[in-house]
C-alpha cells in the first residue's frame, strides 16, 4: 500500500473523528437515539446535530421520527452505502496492521 493510498481512500466527511466516532457507534448498535448519541458521546446538541447532517447528506446515515409514549424521538441508522463505507474502512485498518507485523 502506498503512503498516499492511506489519506485518499476515504473522504472528509467520514473520515472526520466525531463522525467516524458516530459511524462506529451506528454500525455496533444498529440504530441510535439522538439522546443515545449525547450520552455516548458527551457533545453539545448542536455538534452532534451538524455531524449527523453532514453524515445524512453524504449519505451514510438516515433518520426517521418515532413516538414513544407522549413525545417524539430521532432515530439514525446506516444507509447500505454507510455500511459499505465503514466495513471498507475496517477492511482499510485489518490491511495496514496486518502489513505492519
């Protein structure tokens, strides 16, 4: 693998901590709460709000509102090409540790 190949398979939308946080944290969990990723993650609203935008726009994640009880919630999940996307880059991490040994 060539130096370069490890900035330039992966764009700067997923690539991004929180966001890459937020993709690990949606393809362990299968679907996330909007409050579930405040708890986990101890960021403000407005930060987890615009990293979830930026992920939906590029069309990693996807939401929907649900009722539960008497109030309502978001929930995020991957797309297929945001699960595509994040076992690329879990396939990109087992190469370069295994060529590293």
């Amino acid at each position: 693998m060539e130096r370069n190949d490890l900035y330039t398979q992966f764009d700067n939308i997923f690539f991004e901590k929180t966001r890459l946080s937020m993709m690990t944290i949606l393809y362990r969990e299968g679907q996330v709460t909007f409050n579930r990723f405040k708890e986990i993650m101890g960021a403000s609203d407005g930060a987890i709000y615009t990293h979830l935008q930026k992920l939906q726009e590029a069309g990693y994640t996807v939401q929907k509102k649900e009722i539960v009880g008497n109030s309502a919630q978001t929930v995020y999940s991957l797309t297929s090409q945001g699960k595509k996307m994040f076992q690329k880059y879990m396939s990109f991490l087992e190469e370069v540790v295994l060529k590293g040994r």
